[in-house]
C-alpha cells in the first residue's frame, strides 16, 4: 500500500522538506541543469534569468511577511528602495566595498522592517494595509529629496560601480548568473528552515487567528515584528543587489505599482508556499517578456507602444484576479496536485477544501 | 384536517464529500403543529435543518440522497432567498439578528408590505422586546436577542418556522418563558413549527409530536406526551432516572440501550 | 476667496470618492483599492461620450451606462465569489481591478492627458476674485445632491436597511428574503457611478491620465479619516484631505501632495483608528 503523500499524519512528517522520494532527484537534475545552463543559452535568456532570481529574493521576503504572518504591507517597493538608497550612499560618500555594502543594507532595511513594523501591532487587515502605504510614500519622499540633492540631476538617478571582491569584479550576465543562483539558493534554503521551526510555526498561527495564538502563549509582537524585520532584511538586499546589477539607480522605479507587482507574485505563486515565492517571481518576471514575444506574432495592423506596456501592465493585474478566484494557493498548488494525480493514477482525488460554487 | 405540510424522505447529507453527516432521515410535520427534533450534541439536528432551510452550500456540505417535499413541490437544492419568499423561514442557531442595526431596524428589514403582519403586531407578542425598539440589537441580552429573531421571522410570513435551539444560552426561566410565547403565537397565527432542541424536557412539554435523533439517524418518533412517558426517552434526554434494584455500570452504558433503538 | 473655492471643489470630488468607498463598504465591508482607476476611466468614458465636448446628456448617460455595466460586471463576476472569504482576498482583488483599469487606459485612450471642456469657461464672478465655470458650479451641487440622496436612502429606506444588514451577515440576510445578489450589485453601481462623477469633475479642473488615479487613495483616506461607516465623516474627512494637500502644495512643497494624505491618516489613526465618526464596533471586523 502506497504511503500517501499529500496527506501528512505525523509531525514529523509534516515538517520534511522533501514530501515525496523523487523529489530530492528532481532537485538535482534542476540543479545541475541550473548551472550548466549559461553555456547553452543566450546571453539575453540568462539576463533574464537574473532577472527572475533577483526578484526570487524580494518575493521571498513578502513571502514571509504576507503568506506566512497575513500581515498585508504594501511598503515592498519602499524596501526595495531602501537597499538600493544605501547602497548608493555607501559607494557614493563613503566608497564602501560591496561586502560591507550589502550587510549594511541588510541593518537598514531591518530598523526600517522595525518602523514599517509597529502599526502591525495595533491593526490589522486593511489599515495595516493603508499604513505601510503610509510607510512607502514617506520613504520615496526622502528617496526623491535625496535624488534631486544628489543626483546628475533631478532625474537621471546616480550611479554604482560594478560590485568587486578584491580582484575579481562581478559583472556581466552569466557572472552574476553564477552569483545570484548561489544567493537564491542560500536564501531558499534559510526560509525554508525559518519556516519548519518556531517562527514560522508562530506567523502562520498569527495569519490564521492571532487571538487563539496569543491564547496558546505567541508572543505577537515578537513575532509581527520578527516577520517585518527579516522581510525587510531581505527586500533591503534585493534592492542592493538590483542596484549593483543595473548599475544604476532612480527613484521612479519605486512606485506602488512595483509592490503590487511583487504582491501578484506571491498571489500567483501560492501564499504560504517558498516554493510558491519562486515559482511566483518566476512567472511574473518573464510574463511581460511573453507577451513581448506574443505580440511578435500578431499582425502589424496592431497598434504597438503603449498597448504593448499597456497589456503588460494589465496582465499582471489579470493573473492577481484569475488566481484569487480559482486557484488561492497558486502555482505551487498546481505542481502539488500534479503529482498527486500522478501518484494515484488511476485513482481520482480531490482535495477536501476547494471551494463548492 | 391536518395536511402533511413538510415531508422529508430518506435524507442524506454529506460535508466536503467524506463526512455524511445525517442517512436516511425521514420527517413528516403536519400542519398547524409544533415538531420537536431533540437529540444530544452532533446528532445532525442541524444539519437536517439546514438541508430543509437551503443553506447546506455556504457549509461545503450537500444532499447525496432523498428528497424534501414542502406543501407538495419539492424544495430540497433551492436557495434561501427562495425558499423564504415561500414561506419556509430558519431562525439560526447563531448569528440570528443583526448586530449593527437597531430593534427597530431589524424587524423593518424582515417585513414586507401588504403581509397581514405587522411590526406593532409582533412586538405585541414580546412587549419587554417592545420597549427596547430604539437600541442596537447587539446590546440586547440573549433571551431579548432570541425574541427579536422570532419576531423578525415572524414577520416573514412564515408558513413553515424551523427554529434551531431556541433555548442556547437562556436561563431556564427564560426557556420557559419563550417556550410557552412561541406557542401562543403559534397557535394564534396558525403556523408550523419544526423545533430544534437539546433541551428535550422543554420542547417536547409545547410539541405534539416529536422525533430522537442520534448519529445522524433518527432513532425513535411518536407524539410528544408518548415520548416523555417512553423510559429510553426519560433516561437519556429528560434527566430521569431508572429505578431498578441493581445499578450495574454496564446497565447504565448507553450502547446497551443503543441496540434497542435498532433492533 | 480663490482659496476657499479650489479648496472647496477639491472636496467634492473627495468627497464622492469617500461616499463610495463608504457605500462599499456599509454594503459589502469591502475596501475598494480600485476607486481611483474607477473614477478616472469614469471621466475617460464621459469624454469619450460627450464626442469630444459636443453633447453633454449623451455624455451623462454614458457615465450612467458605464457605472451599471462596470458594477454589476465587477461584483457578479469576481466579488460574489468572495463572499465569505476573508477581507484581504477581497481587497486584493480590488487591486487586481485597479491594474486592469489602469490599463485599460494605456489601452483605450492610449493614455492621452485630456480635459474635459464642457462647461468650464469661467461664468461666474465672485468678490474677491474667484470665478467659478459650470462645471465648478455642478460639481458642488451634484456632490450635495447625491450625499443628501443617499443619506435619507440608507437610513430611511428599506433597502438602505438592507444595505446595512446584508453587510453585516449576508447570509442571514438572505434567509430574511433579501436578494443578496441585487443588493450588493446596487451598491456597486452606486459607488461607480459617485467615483465616475468624482472623475469627470476632477478632469474637468485638472486632466485625465494614468497619473490622476492617486486620486483614489486620496478619497481612501479620506473615507478612513472620516470613519469608513459614516457618511458625514466622508464629508469631514474629504475636507481636511482636501485643506491638509492645498497647504502643502502652497506653502510647504508640492511633491509631498501625495505623501500628505498617508500623514494625516497615520496620526488619525494613531489616536481614534475608527475615524472621525465612525463606530467604534466597526473597527475589529477589518
């Protein structure tokens, strides 16, 4: 008798990392492909792929803080911000190398986390929401002031050196590839384990019902906190990164459109779910490609230039709308129900909570 | 002439495609009378009020067999809405008025224009409700909050009234109380009424017939003085005692009596 | 004078903003995060079907089309699923919406800046300089208009009873008869058709683009500054976003314009976080 998988019934079992056998090969085939891909593609896909892995690290930050804890924030691109203004600091007025920048900004983003942090303990739900907002607007402020003292000018933004470890200096695509992966893959592997352990045991008895968790002795505040303070943490290096990456830096990236795109990666990819962070970031980074693409397709008679941004745009918002309605847990939960339908293959299997219509 | 108003055949209802909660439960309520439905905690009393009432999809739950026939047409898979323009009216077990809305407000909200029945006529029934009709009903105390959701259903123009413990929470001279108004407007405006109770003492004292469920089966029927004098009946749900000579622990399990019901 | 009647015409439009998200949410307890994007594509379909300045009553009576089709298409086909869910399904979903409109914009209107020109040439003096065009004019009538409408709606009629029930418990609600359904798609239209208003006076004084939905936040904190269960603090609060962003932008620096709103809703919130004149019973439920 097959064990089932997509039902856990111990502990034990549902802390594993690793549900099903193959899945640990799975692992290393991607893996290995993973790092044999630069040789085979072009440099435009592997830019592309840095693209996606960098945003893996911010989504997986919102992860923590939205799919895990439920504390709805819509300050992401303000933390984003806060890591490339530091890095743009550091390098510009103190000329800081990259290994001292990126911990640095880590610190800022986490006091920060900290600040964004303590209306979380008072509300819930939309004035969380309506407060990081606050957050976010306060910070591009200053992120705008900064940039109209400072900049080449008012909006052309400033620009970073290539970041260098002692000699070697990182840059170019399939470097940075190389570095990100290794980045990602830290990163993945300290969220996961956040998760299977206290805090995250903690955040998701807070996103469910923060009263019966206080009853069973959460520390709430702790542990809100704790959630702002490493989601911060983490989207303060994402933007450092982005920043080294792009090399430069302006504040008009910073809109509220760039958190409710990194919200719709998460939505998309499963709250609740790391795998659902990457899958996420994934998909929504290379959406607008894809319909660059598509569009390649389509007669000329179509207009082209802004309906092209335009259908992006909409696009994003389309997916954030179709998930919420059919499919709440996203694509990870797509991939879970796939090898569930292979594993009891011929058997049929529905889940116990899907929604009835 | 009582006619059959409410028939309910071989009910099946299962929740989230797993869990059958209720199996082959069959009710028949005659007109103008008081039904009481009386069984302990997780019997399926609930549930089967709810099946009759419409609100089984909100539950995740769904009939798998059988059929409810209300006044001669089929009624079991239609909405609540529908079901309430009817006739068929559900005081729930909670969440029975609104919170948000004062006394007043709230029977406005339940009445219909043209209906025979009127805000001042029902609070007629209930005059302590009366003399609160300007406060929030979140404020009101349970048995006031109970009295404010019969009103509201009464002014529904019910023909069929399912009332999902009426006594939760309520002092037993407040049960009392309630009890014997239900029955004077009951009997005064002709209504039927299926009563959904734990207290079995104080529903079947107002009933005319009445039926025990258990396990999601219903176990025993008969009229309502039948069942109080019936001693399984006394000993399991009326608080009465057995006398016999030896009280053996075995005697006084209950799966002993419980092979009785099915055999 | 000049001050007072910028100030008081950058309330209206608020202030129909606010009445929105505050029938919105004594109806539905939803949070509208797509009311900006509503209003300012609300203004897009007037100009389109005033064909370019020509007729005004073809152009009301496309906003009012453009209401009931946008209401009942947004609340039957996405927000009746949601009922039930939690509070911040609903709410992202209304941030899903806004980004479609948003692009529905760049799409459509390929995202012209326009002005809507009916009515504005200045028509009336007053003392102390200020002039007022038409359109200034019907804006602060329509805006009293429809708050004294819906104020004896809800609390004097039966559906506006309905309204405030269906809110709290939908379910209830519909075992009491009421369509659940017609309810909560009237309020919809209703709160379309107030943001569609607000976004044709607002394009008639400044312009339409995908910049000018910012104006939906504005509103947002405005109906939470007033209390989001109150129609008279939609009013209160429209005016002191309105007066807080005026002095900003004269007397401090018009780049904080957009930031000043979120300002003042954190020090309202801070200290009485149910609003103005909101309930205070109202607070836990979000």
């Amino acid at each position: 008798m097959q064990k089932p998988y997509s039902l856990r019934t111990s502990y034990l079992e549902s802390n594993e990392v690793f549900r099903r056998p193959y899945q640990k090969v799975l692992l290393a085939l991607l893996l290995g492909f993973a790092l044999l891909l630069p040789a085979l593609a072009s440099t435009y896909f592997v830019h592309l792929l840095d693209l996606c892995l960098l945003s893996s690290i911010g989504a997986l930050g919102l992860m923590l803080l939205t799919g895990y804890c439920g504390q709805i924030s819509l300050g992401h691109a303000a933390f984003l911000a806060v890591g490339a203004y530091s890095t743009v600091i550091l390098n510009a007025h103190l000329g800081a190398a990259f290994v001292i920048v990126l911990p640095a900004a880590a610190v800022f983003g986490g006091l920060l986390g900290l600040i964004v942090g303590l209306p979380s303990l008072r509300f819930r739900g939309v004035y969380l929401a309506i407060s990081t907002l606050a957050m976010h607007y306060a910070i591009i402020f200053l992120a705008t002031k900064y940039q109209a003292e400072f900049g080449a000018s008012a909006t052309a933004g400033m620009t970073i050196p290539d970041p260098s470890f002692g000699l070697f200096v990182l840059s170019g695509d399939r470097p940075w590839y190389y570095f990100l992966l290794a980045v990602v893959s830290l990163t993945t592997i300290g969220c996961i384990n956040l998760v299977r352990t206290r805090p995250g045991r903690a955040w998701m008895a807070i996103r469910d019902r923060d009263i019966a968790a206080q009853a069973l002795g959460v520390n709430l505040a702790r542990y809100k906190l704790l959630a702002f303070v490493t989601s911060s943490m983490l989207t303060s290096v994402s933007g450092s990164l982005l920043a080294y990456f792009t090399n430069v830096v302006t504040v008009e990236k910073y809109t509220l459109d760039l958190a409710i795109v990194y919200l719709a990666m998460i939505i998309v990819g499963g709250m609740g779910s790391i795998l659902g962070a990457l899958l996420g970031a994934f998909f929504i980074t290379l959406l607008p490609f894809a319909i660059d693409a598509l569009f390649g397709y389509l007669p000329r008679t179509w207009r082209f230039g802004s309906t092209l941004f335009g259908v992006q745009a909409g696009a994003v918002g389309i997916c954030i709308i179709v998930f919420l309605l059919f499919e709440p847990k996203g694509l990870a939960e797509i991939w879970n129900r796939l090898q569930t339908y292979f594993e009891r293959w011929p058997f049929r299997y529905r889940p116990l909570d899907t929604v009835r219509r | 002439m009582p006619e059959l108003l409410l028939e309910v055949r071989q009910l099946e209802v299962v929740y989230h495609r797993v869990a059958t909660a209720i199996q082959g439960v069959s009710l028949d309520v005659q007109s103008r009378s008081i039904v009481a439905l009386v069984g302990t905690n997780g019997a399926g009393k609930t549930t089967t009020l709810r099946a009759i009432s419409g609100f089984l999809p909100s539950e995740n739950a769904e009939i798998t067999d059988g059929k409810i026939s209300f006044a001669g047409s089929r009624i079991d898979g239609r909405r609540p809405h529908e079901l309430a323009r009817v006739g068929v009216i559900l005081v729930p077990e909670r969440e029975k008025v609104f919170t948000t809305l004062t006394v007043k407000e709230n029977l406005q909200f339940a009445s219909r224009q043209h209906s025979g029945v009127t805000v001042e006529g029902v609070l007629s029934y209930f005059p302590t409700l009366a003399v609160r009709r300007g406060q929030l009903a979140g404020y009101l105390s349970g048995g006031e909050k109970q009295m404010l959701a019969i009103c509201m259903a009464l002014l529904c123009r019910p023909t069929l009234l399912l009332i999902d413990e009426l006594s939760l929470g309520l002092a037993p001279m407040m049960t009392k109380q309630l009890m014997d108004q239900l029955q004077q407007v009951t009997r005064e405006l002709g209504l039927t009424v299926l009563l959904v109770e734990q207290n079995a003492n104080a529903a079947l004292a107002i009933s005319d017939f009445g039926y025990v469920m258990e396990g999601g089966r219903v176990v025993f029927s008969g009229k309502a003085s039948d069942l109080m004098r019936h001693p399984d009946v006394q000993e399991f749900y009326l608080g009465g005692v057995r006398e016999t000579e030896t009280k053996s622990y075995r005697e006084i399990k209950q799966y002993r009596r419980k092979r009785r019901w099915w055999g | 004078m000049e001050v007072a009647a910028t100030v008081v015409i950058l309330t209206c439009t608020y202030a129909l903003l606010a009445a929105g998200v505050v029938i919105l949410y004594k109806a539905a307890r939803v949070v509208n995060f797509a009311h900006g994007e509503l209003a300012i594509v609300g203004g897009y379909v007037f100009y389109s079907a005033s064909l370019g300045g020509e007729s005004l009553w073809l152009a009301v009576v496309g906003a009012i089309c453009f209401s009931v089709i946008m209401g009942v298409m947004i609340y039957m086909s996405m927000l009746r699923r949601l009922l039930g869910e939690p509070l911040h399904v609903a709410i992202l979903v209304t941030i899903g919406i806004g980004i479609v409109l948003k692009s529905a914009i760049l799409v459509i209107w390929r995202a012209e800046r326009l002005t809507i020109d009916i009515g504005v040439a200045p028509a009336i003096r007053f003392a102390g300089g200020a002039s007022l065009s038409y359109m200034d004019v019907a804006s602060i009538a329509v805006t009293v208009l429809f708050f004294v409408a819906l104020y004896f709606f809800l609390t004097f009629t039966r559906i506006g009873v309905q309204f405030r029930g269906t809110a709290e418990n939908a379910l209830l609600a519909s075992q009491r008869g009421v369509n659940v359904n017609f309810v909560l798609s009237l309020a919809w239209v209703m709160a379309v058709f107030a943001a569609s208003l607000s976004g044709t006076f607002f394009g008639s004084r400044a312009f339409l683009s995908t910049e000018s939905v910012t104006i939906g936040l504005a509103g947002l904190v405005a109906a939470l500054v007033g209390g989001l269960d109150s129609l008279r603090g939609a009013i209160m609060g429209a005016l002191i976003v309105a007066g807080a962003q005026y002095l900003t932008v004269r007397l401090v620096d018009p780049v904080l314009s957009e930031t000043v709103p979120f300002l003042l809703l954190l020090v309202v919130m801070s200290v009485r976080p149910w609003g103005l004149f909101g309930t205070l019973e109202e607070l836990d439920r979000v």
